[in-house]
C-alpha cells in the first residue's frame, strides 16, 4: 500500500468564478447606440371607404414624424380585422394583421380600463406613414404611435446579471433597457405556481441593439394605451436568448404582470419577442425561455414538465374558461392554453422543448462550468454538525478531478483535485468518518486511466491517507463507498467497486489501506464493473454493502454482508436494460433502516427507484429529467431540508449540464435552504 501526498489547490473561488463566466458567455452582448425616452402619441385619422372590400374603412397619413410602434383602439369590444402598413422612405410594408391586445390584466383589477378594444402593438423599426384597415363604424378610432422622443437615455449596457451559486441565468437588468418606473407599486401574488409563454407582434428581423427601443416602445404602449401600470410580461426573450426583465418589482419575486386574463395571480409572463404565427421561434430564444422558467419555477418548486389545476378569475364575457373554473394547465403553457388567441403561434408546438430545457436546468445549482457536458458523480454526508448534509461532487470523465464540498443551496464549503490535474478520466466520491479520530472525510476513486488510486481527504482538501484498491496495475478505474461495515474497527470503511473492464471484485479496506475483506459480487467473468454503496438495509446497527452491476449485466442489485454472504438480490429495471445501474441508500421513512435507491445507467432515462433489501419497492421513485433524457442518474441519500421527508440529492451522466438537484423519494423537487 502505499500513501501519497501532494499540495492540494483549494478550488472553491475558482469553481465559482468559472461558473460565472461560462454562464455569461452564453448570451451576445447587445450594442447601443444613442437611444432616446418612447412617448405615444395618438393620431385621429380621417377613414375613408375602400371600394374593394365592403364594411371596411381605410385611414391614410404619410409625411408624419418618424415612430416605432403602431397600434389601434377605438370604444367597444374587440371585432373585425384590423391590419396596418407602413412606409419609411417611400417603401410600403405588407400588410400585417393586428390581433386584439388580449393579454389584459383581470377584469376587475386596478389595471383594467373596461370599455375601450386596443390591439396589439406592432414593431415597425422605422416609419413615417402608415395606413390602416378596420371596419366600418368604429367610434372614436385612434392611432397610437410610439415615438422615441424626449431626453436622450443613458443606458448601462453592463453585462447580464446572475447569480454564480445558483442556476439562474443571466438577465438584463430594466435599467439596461431604460424602462420608465411603474405608475404605481407593483403587486404580489403570494407565489408563482405557473408559466405563459406568449408572442409579440413585430419583426422577427430585428438586430441585438434594437431590443432595448422594442422593450421600451412596448412598456410605452402597455402604459399610455392600454392604460397599464407597467409592461404587461414579467420577463421577454429575444431571438438571439437574451433575457430581459419586463414588469418591476423584482425578477425573483411574484411580481403580479398583464399578461392573461383569469391566470395572472400566481403564474409569470414571459413574451418572446417575435412573431411566430407563420413561422417558428428561433432555437437560441427557445433555450433562453427553457432557461429562465427552469431557475424562475425552482423558486417555488414548480415542476417545469408537471401539471396542475388553476382557478380562473376571468369575469370577462366570452372568456374561455368564465372565473371560478378549474382548468388542468401544464405547469409552462402557451397563452392560447388559458385565453381565446393565436398567441404564441407555432411556439405553442415548441413548449415541450420549453419544458425540458426548464427541466434541465431546474436543479439547485451547478457544480461546475455549463458547458461541461462529463457527467457529476455525487456523494452526501453530514461536515458541519449541524445535522443538515451537505454534498460533494466529482466531475466526469474529460472535466479535470475537481471535487466540490456544497450546502444544499450550491453554497461552496470546499473544492480540490483529487488527483493530478492533467488526470481527466473522472472521480467517484464518497462521504464517511474513515480517518481515525478524524471528522467526515471525501473519499475519492479514480475513473478509467487513473490506475486503482483511492484518496482521504478533508474538506480543505487536505489528503489524509491514500492506497491502492487493486493491482498496481489495474487501470479501468473503480467506484467507492464509505461507512461502518466492520463493527471491530472504531472507525468507517471504505468500499471500492472495480470499474468497468474490471471484474467484479468488490474490497473493504480501512483508510490507510489496511484490507478487511473483498468477494466477487457477480460472476467472475462478467467485465461491466460494480457500484457500491453501504447502509445498514436489515436494521442491525452494522452497514450491508449494496452493489450495482455497470454496463452489460443487466440492472441487478445485489445485498452483501462483510463476509461476502450475500442476503439479497433483484433487478432494479426492466432485465433487458443492459445500461448498468448506480446504487445509493436513503432513511427509510421510519428511520429503522436504509432503503436501497437505484438509478439507471448511461442509456437509460433518469429513471430512479427505491427498495428494501428485498427488493421490494418502497418508494414511487421519479423521473429526473425530461422523457427523452437518456443520460442516466447518480443519486445518493441525505438530510438536506428539515422539512422535507424522504431526500435524495441527484446528478445525471455524461451529455447532461452539471446540475444538482434534489428530489423526494416521491418526486417533487426541493431546494435546501
Ligand atoms: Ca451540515
Ligand atoms: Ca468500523
Ligand atoms: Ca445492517
């Protein structure tokens, strides 16, 4: 056996300073230019009749001063079509409908003007003219016309801001779009349960610097015309991802928005800025809005890929779902799903794309750079004393071996590198008090390449004792466990698993390397590796070792004792999976016994399960990803949140964003305080 020690580099700052700008170089930087305040200005045009198509009028002005935005009210309800061109040096647009602004606030709310139709506003860029067709005998028609007018604005295009310890993306601040202030302060709901997404009428062609003048032109409109307090949407995406603050009050709190008649309590906005009634939204605004709901709905909790039922309030005639009904609504839906619209056009189909990036990102926080795309091996134990678990991570294959020590809410405790920085084959982590007379330990096994290393350590990174599992030689890497399976030894063991290309030998060493037992866990000539972790499944005070056969085997689980006498075994899936199965243990619900939790390998969904030693289920077990995710799940036991029964912190395989998420034994997530 032989012990190693070299100077560990304490990583923590570092993970997080990456993390920041991995996750700002995501989004374009917008460029400014001379930007000016928006003011609507509203024109009363004479109309006259167009031969062509009777019951309807035609207004036509040219030469006016240059605006930005159009769009129309008159008395009464919403009837008709109603379409608009425009003309900027003497080039006509198309005509282009303009459907009724249908995304009022609550009928009864202060923000409700009852009595006047308003459509949605229109972005033209630039005009100096306009005609517009509506039907005949409307009363008191008017023309708004958004102009940028009034003081020059000095707008901070500072970089997006977001928080480094948890998922959320960077969002531009109101300040970088020069919003007015609200009217009034804006309400709360008491929290946000759901998602709209919607659509806005205006070019799909605009470029990055235009959508700081979009946002204002909309605000504008939103207030002089629709007589709103704010901008309707809570958040807006561009096309290019960006992501933007809409209605004030706060991008982390439940800012009550304008946005959906009978749902705006409790749900927030978000409008992708761009038309998509004849075409679809582009990828990059897809994957912001998946991003910003999968961090806005984990502050609630709110599964990004779930359903639920909602009370409408809307009292309005014709509304589709008349105030006091209960409507089953998925948790991110499109506008059209609760209102009578188009809204948001071909980005209703793109939702469950919407969903499933929510859902990727809807973890607590990330344990390393976005972009990293190894896989996180994951472990639990209790460092602090203060009977609360933290987490310790290990990156996968190509990510150097950086561990991470984490509270629950992503808060970095510690980080090292396990082994030689250059090493890039992966580290598989464990928790236990191995060190004698020593607190809890990171208990860290080499991945492919990195020959049969196990290394102790403390959270500052300092390695305490080191040893090789295997022959020297030995070099498929191997997976570890910690705890007390020897109940002769004062201190925890630790378990080691040999990786895959191995056979199936799994050992039991003290931390210094010191052997105390080791048995074949499955047939000596199956090469798939083993997973291992411990708890004490049967009751009797001493850990089993539980085993989970890697790629090739099936998804067998196996229960042994220290001596190798094995006392249980089953299949965690379906036989025919043949993508191996990851192994954890979690209190069971009366706290008598470990449970055996189980994730599928790499292939499989994120499909994770719970049993006793018998193999019979003891648990609903969950999904963890969205359906087609096929990375696989890592998952391990803990006490994370004093509130919550039944924990597991769960990470997912190569392919996968380095997230950290906490679930249920039942599903639902949580998020640790
Ligand atoms: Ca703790
Ligand atoms: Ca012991
Ligand atoms: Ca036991």
């Amino acid at each position: 056996m032989r012990r190693r020690r070299r100077a560990r580099t304490v990583l923590a700052g570092a993970i997080v300073a990456t993390l920041a700008g991995a996750i700002l170089a995501l989004v374009p930087t917008p460029s400014f230019s001379v930007q000016k305040a928006m003011r609507v200005d509203d024109d009363a045009p004479l109309l006259s009749a167009v031969a062509a198509a009777k019951d309807t009028v035609l207004a036509h002005r040219e030469s006016v001063s240059e605006f930005r935005l159009i769009g129309l009210s008159w008395d009464g309800d919403s009837k008709g079509d109603v379409s608009v061109r425009t003309i900027h040096d003497g080039t006509w647009t198309a005509w282009t409908p303009l459907g009724p602004a249908d995304g009022g606030p609550d009928p009864r709310s202060r923000e409700a003007h009852p009595g006047r139709a308003v459509t949605e506003p229109l972005w033209v860029n630039r005009a100096d003219g306009y005609q517009v067709r509506v039907p005949s005998g409307l009363t008191r028609m008017r023309v708004h016309l958004v102009r940028e007018t009034g003081p020059q604005l000095h707008i901070s295009a500072s970089e997006p801001k977001a928080h480094a310890a948890s998922q959320q993306p960077p969002i531009n601040s109101r300040d970088s779009w020069g919003a007015r202030p609200p009217k009034t302060a804006p309400e709360y709901a008491s929290n946000v349960q759901m998602a709209f997404i919607h659509h806005t009428a205006s070019s799909n062609s605009y470029g990055p610097g235009d959508v700081p003048a979009i946002l204002r032109g909309i605000q504008s409109y939103h207030m002089d015309s629709n007589g709103w307090n704010d901008i309707g949407y809570n958040f807006l995406v561009d096309r290019f991802g960006g992501l933007w603050e809409g209605r004030g009050g706060g991008i982390d709190r439940p800012v009550v928005g304008a946005h959906v008649l009978g749902f705006k309590t409790g749900s927030t906005g978000v409008a992708v800025l761009g038309d998509f009634s004849n075409g679809q939204a582009p990828g990059p605004a897809v994957d912001g809005a998946g991003r910003l709901l999968g961090w806005k709905l984990s502050l609630t909790g709110v599964d990004p890929t779930g359903v639920n039922n909602f009370r409408s309030g809307d009292s309005s005639s014709g509304a589709k779902y008349p105030a006091g009904t209960v409507v089953t609504l998925n948790n991110i839906s499109g506008h059209q799903d609760a209102n009578y619209t188009d809204c948001p056009g071909m980005l209703e189909g793109q939702l469950a794309q919407v969903r499933s990036t929510a859902k990727g990102w809807s973890g607590a926080f990330l344990a390393y750079p976005a972009g990293f795309r190894g896989g996180v091996y994951v472990a639990a134990g209790e460092f602090t004393g203060d009977w609360v678990s933290e987490v310790v991570t290990g990156a996968g294959p190509g990510g150097g071996p950086a561990v991470g020590v984490w509270r629950g809410n992503g808060t970095p405790l510690g980080g090292f590198y396990a082994f030689p920085v250059g090493f890039h084959g992966g580290v598989r982590v464990a928790t236990g008090r191995v060190e004698h007379g020593g607190p809890r330990n990171v208990v860290t096994g080499a991945g492919p390449g990195g020959g049969p290393a196990v290394e102790v350590f403390r959270t500052d990174g300092t390695n305490t004792s080191g040893f090789y599992a295997y022959d020297v030689r030995f070099n498929a890497g191997l997976y570890v466990a910690a705890g007390p399976v020897d109940p002769l030894s004062p201190d925890e063991e630790i378990v080691t698993g040999a990786g895959e290309g191995g056979g199936p030998h799994v050992r039991i060493f003290s931390a210094t390397g010191n052997p105390l037992g080791g048995f074949m866990a499955y047939p000596t000539n199956f090469g798939g590796g083993v997973r291992v972790a411990v708890g004490d499944v049967d009751g009797d005070g001493i850990d089993e070792i539980i085993t989970g056969a890697g790629p090739g085997g099936g998804p067998h689980v196996k229960v042994f004792k220290l001596n190798g006498t094995e006392i249980g075994s089953f299949m965690a899936y379906d036989p025919g999976f043949h993508g191996g199965v990851y192994v954890g243990t979690v209190k069971s619900p009366d706290g008598k016994t470990d449970w055996i939790i189980t994730g599928a390998g790499e292939g499989g969904g994120t499909h994770a399960r719970v049993f006793d030693w018998h193999g019979n289920v003891g648990g609903n077990g969950f999904m963890y990803g969205p359906p087609n995710d096929t990375t696989g799940v890592r998952l391990a036991g803990g006490a994370f949140n004093a509130t919550v029964p039944g924990q597991v912190v769960v990470t997912e395989g190569p392919g996968s964003i380095p997230m950290v998420g906490f679930r249920r034994l039942d599903g639902p997530a949580f998020f640790p305080p």
